[in-house]
C-alpha cells in the first residue's frame, strides 16, 4: 500500500468517525471553552494559561532576537 493510499484510508477513517453536528454538538469533544464551567475547570484553564502564554512569548522572542541578529550589518 503505498502513502497516499494510507493517509487516505486514515483521512476516511478519521472522518467517519467524527461526531455528527461538527463543534457546537454537545456531544463532541472538540467545543470551545466558554468560561463557565466548574471551579477545577477554570482553575485548570487559568494553570494552562500561565504556562502556555510565557513559553510562547518566550519562543517568541528567541526568534525576533535570532532575526534581528543574522540581519545585523557587519562594521
């Protein structure tokens, strides 16, 4: 079997598998968060926060620095 063939048969499987109604059914996984939900969930959401937002402004910066220093001019 080659690739395509594979990934194929693994983009019909994934598909069919899908729950009906897309996001806003209730009964799928994949709906947004809104904000209400229990005292764990937002504990939960605001821990993520506090992890996700730092490492992104960090890998962030490393590559504007990183730019800004194979750009330089040489003296």
């Amino acid at each position: 079997m080659s690739f395509v063939n594979h990934m194929t048969n693994s983009l019909e499987t994934a598909v069919s598998q899908a729950p009906e109604g897309g996001p806003g059914n209730s009964n799928s996984s994949f709906d947004m968060y809104t904000g209400s939900g229990s005292v764990e969930d937002k504990s939960l959401v605001r821990k993520q926060d506090w992890r996700i937002i730092p490492l992104c402004a960090v890998v962030y910066l490393l590559f504007f620095w990183t730019g800004r220093i194979l750009v330089m001019p040489e003296s």
